[in-house]
C-alpha cells in the first residue's frame, strides 16, 4: 500500500461540523460561517462535502446549507472537529483505494478522544469500497506528510512524545509507516514548533510538499527578533541538508493573541490541496497577500483560494486541521451519485 499525497484526484473532502458541545462554544456563529463559506468553496471547486453532524444538528445544519450545496449529511458522535486527526488515510492497493485508521488518543492523552478515536470504524468505514485497515498505534493525520515518490515527513517532538507511544524508536516508527504507507523513506525532522500548538509540532504546521519536489515551510524570516526564529531557521536548515535540490519558499510568520494573551499557533503551511486548488487560511494579518503569492509560486499550476481562518486559529488550529481529503475511488460506487444530488442524508 502507498498513502497517496495530497495533490492526487479527490472525490471528497470530510469536515465534521462544530456545535455547542464542542470546543468553538464561546465562538460558535462565527466559526459555523467559517464552515459554510469553506463548504462553498470546496463545491465550488467541483468537489462534494462529507460532513459529520451530530443528530440533534442535523435539521439545522440542512437549514443553513444551499439546496444545490453538495454535501453528504453521516450522523455521526464526536468529541471535536479536528478531523485531520483521526479521520481515515488513503492508501493506494492493487486491491483499490485502502482506508487506514490509527489510533488517537487527543495528541498524547491531552483532552478526551474516545468518540473521537471511534470515527472510522463506526461511521466512515461505511463509506467506503475497501474494508477499513486499523492499526493499533498512536498517530496523527497531521503529523504526517508524504511526497509522490514515499517519502514522509514528521517531527520528532510529536512522535516521541511517550504519551502516544512510549518507548517506540526512530526505526519503529520507519518500519510502521513503509509496511501500513508504503514509506519507501521516513525523516523525522528535530526542529520546528509554534507555540501554542497542542499538537507538539504538527509537520502540516511546518512544511509541506510540492509535486515539483520542493518545500513550502512556515518560517519567521520576516520577524528575525521573534522568539521562534532560531528553530524555524534550524527548521530550514535541516530540510535543505535533507533535500539538496529542492527549492525551499518560506512563509512569513505572523503574531496573534487571544483574548486572555496566548499566542496563537497560526500557521499558513496549514492549507488544504484539493483538485489542482491550493485553500490557504488567512488571519486578516500584513502577512496574508504575501503568504498567498508565495503559494502562487510554489503550486504555479493550482489556483489559490484564500480561506478567512481568524475564529479557527482561537482553537489552535486551522484549516488543513479540520479537513481530511477522500481521493478517488475510495468511497463506493453509490455514493459518488448521491453526493452530487444536493444534500443527502445518509444512514
């Protein structure tokens, strides 16, 4: 099997819809906003919603979505929305498309994960072709990124952290990923965090690949007396030891607090590709325009596609956290009818 990058055809994206019993409480109409407008753009890309709401939301969310909108209501139980997460991976088979689940236990049992950690098997297996494949080891969807040719990246404060798996090595980690993602190499990279992050260095905060092979990576170059300058430069550094040839495009780093004075982990590395489109969060920051030119540059065949992602990052995340993309022909065949006939409940 081979976990396929991002940029290969999709024929879904999933999202889990946030309410009141989930963290975004204290902002729930305007992140709920910042959800219909990212539904509308993912349909406006042509590419169909698979969004998990919770019974009771159900009527409203179908209220406040377009008739035309093409989304596929899952009823389904969760504790938040991070859907990155804990949703399915992909796997390229001679059997099909895979899905693949680990475990996730709320980023080294830091909130409660249970329903969470529930999602695939109860809800999202039911959509797809292949039976689901569980592997019973801590891992994160975002703490992996992987190239076209196999090569994953991700970080060693993440990995190590003992609360996912504790004593499990550097070479444990390699063999995991070539025998359940066909790895044909694993770095896991020592430098590079955001303060704020729950997550202990997400690498879909950090760097991100290109299918021309180069490295778009989250630095503070434009802020040189930061605090996190010296390990994002250490960051740069250990990628273009790692990657000779690739070019390297930096974002610039931008500075928000919260209302009580926490520094926000907002990172602009943390779009989501979908079918030659680049959806880049934005903060309403100086940095926004340059950022987005920088993406320009890097996918000079994707349109570019600026998301307003101020209310996520007041939980610490952003976009590409939120989202989790179903390339195609992984979901059964009937589905790819129902998801185009406006919004369909499934059960």
């Amino acid at each position: 099997m081979r976990l396929l990058p991002e940029w290969a055809p999709q024929e879904a994206i999933i999202l889990a819809w946030p309410d009141a019993n989930t963290d975004w409480k204290d902002w729930l109409n305007e992140v709920q906003t910042t959800y219909l407008d990212i539904i509308r753009a993912i349909n406006q890309n042509d590419t169909p919603v698979i969004l998990l709401v919770k019974a009771e939301e159900i009527e409203e969310v179908t209220s406040r979505l377009p008739a035309t909108a093409r989304v596929l209501l899952v009823k389904s139980d969760y504790n938040d929305t991070w859907v990155r997460d804990y949703g399915f991976l992909t796997c390229q088979s001679d059997k099909g498309n895979v899905p693949v689940s680990f475990t996730f236990n709320g980023w080294g049992n830091k909130f409660d994960a249970n329903r969470d950690n529930n999602m695939n098997a109860a809800y999202l297996s039911r959509l797809c072709s292949n039976p689901l494949v569980a592997v019973d080891t801590v891992v994160e969807g975002g703490a992996l990124e992987i190239d076209a040719g196999g090569c994953l990246l991700s970080t060693r404060m993440c990995l190590e952290n003992p609360e996912r798996n504790a004593e499990f090595s550097s070479e444990q980690y390699s063999a995991l990923f070539e025998k359940y993602l066909g790895a044909t190499q694993t770095h896991i990279l020592n430098n590079g965090h955001l303060e704020g992050d729950d997550t202990d260095g997400h690498i879909d905060t950090l760097v991100r690949f290109t299918p021309h092979g180069d490295l778009v990576i989250q630095t503070a170059f434009n802020v040189p007396e930061d605090p996190h300058y010296r390990g994002l430069e250490a960051l740069k550094q250990e990628c273009a030891e790692l990657f000779p040839t690739a070019q390297i495009l930096e974002l610039a780093l931008p500075s928000i607090y919260n209302a009580n004075g926490e520094r926000l982990p907002a990172s602009y590395a943390n779009y989501l590709i979908s079918n030659n489109c680049i959806f880049a969060p934005i903060y309403g920051e100086k940095e926004d325009e340059q950022n987005i030119e920088c993406l320009e540059h890097a996918y000079p065949e994707f349109d570019v596609i600026a998301i307003d992602c101020r209310y996520l990052v007041e939980q610490f995340g952003s976009l590409h956290c939120i989202s989790m993309q179903v390339p195609t022909n992984t979901l059964k065949q009937e589905l790819r009818g129902i998801m185009s006939e406006g919004v369909t409940l499934y059960e």
